[in-house]
C-alpha cells in the first residue's frame, strides 16, 4: 500500500506499542489504545481495497473516528502520568497530522463519487 497516511498512521502504531511493550501494567489502559490505533492504518487498507465508491470513504471515517479517540487516550495518559508529556505532545501531534491526512482522503473521495 502507497499510501503516505496508511504508512504514518503504521509508523505512529509501532511507536506507541514499543512504548507500552512491557512498562504499563493498566491492560485496560493499554488494550483499548492498542485496539484504537490498530483501527487507524486497518481500515485504511480496509477501505482501499473495497470495490463500492462509498466503501472507501466508509472506512476512512472510521479511521478518522480511530484517531479522535487515540489523540483523547494519548491526552488521558498525559495528566495521569502514563505518557511522558513531551512523547506525548509528540504523540498528538502526529495523531493530528494523521487526522488531517484523512480528512482532505475523506474529502478526495467524497468529490469523486
């Protein structure tokens, strides 16, 4: 997949799961950031690959919707002392970047259905 937001979104999977790897000891913590942001580049590669118009553009706000709430759980881990808050301003400010990759995506593909 070529896609520069499909990679990005990837790159910021695997850094956030290097940081929990073995430290946090809050599974609930960690499971629901770990489901949130494997959302992101999977529904991205999800929705490229359906036939429909609409499909892509389906997916793609799902994985919008993904990264709202990775950049809410990165914030939560801030204040309560999970996440470093320099890694963790880092960390959304990439999810913010990624979410603007997929809103102008959305956008492509809602001017060409």
């Amino acid at each position: 997949m070529n896609f520069e937001v499909w990679k990005r979104s990837a790159r910021l999977n695997t850094k956030l799961y290097l940081y929990f790897k073995e430290d946090l000891k809050d599974y609930g913590f960690k499971d629901r950031n770990t489901r949130s942001r494997l959302s992101v580049p999977s529904n991205i590669a999800e929705g490229m690959v359906r036939i429909s118009q609409q499909e892509p553009k389906r997916f793609i706000n799902i994985a919008q919707g993904s990264i709202a709430e990775l950049k809410t759980q990165i914030w939560i881990g801030m204040k309560i002392n999970y996440i470093e808050k320099d890694k963790g301003k880092y960390l959304v400010n990439e999810a913010s970047k990624i979410a603007a990759m997929l809103g102008g995506l959305h956008h492509t593909f809602s001017t060409n259905s």
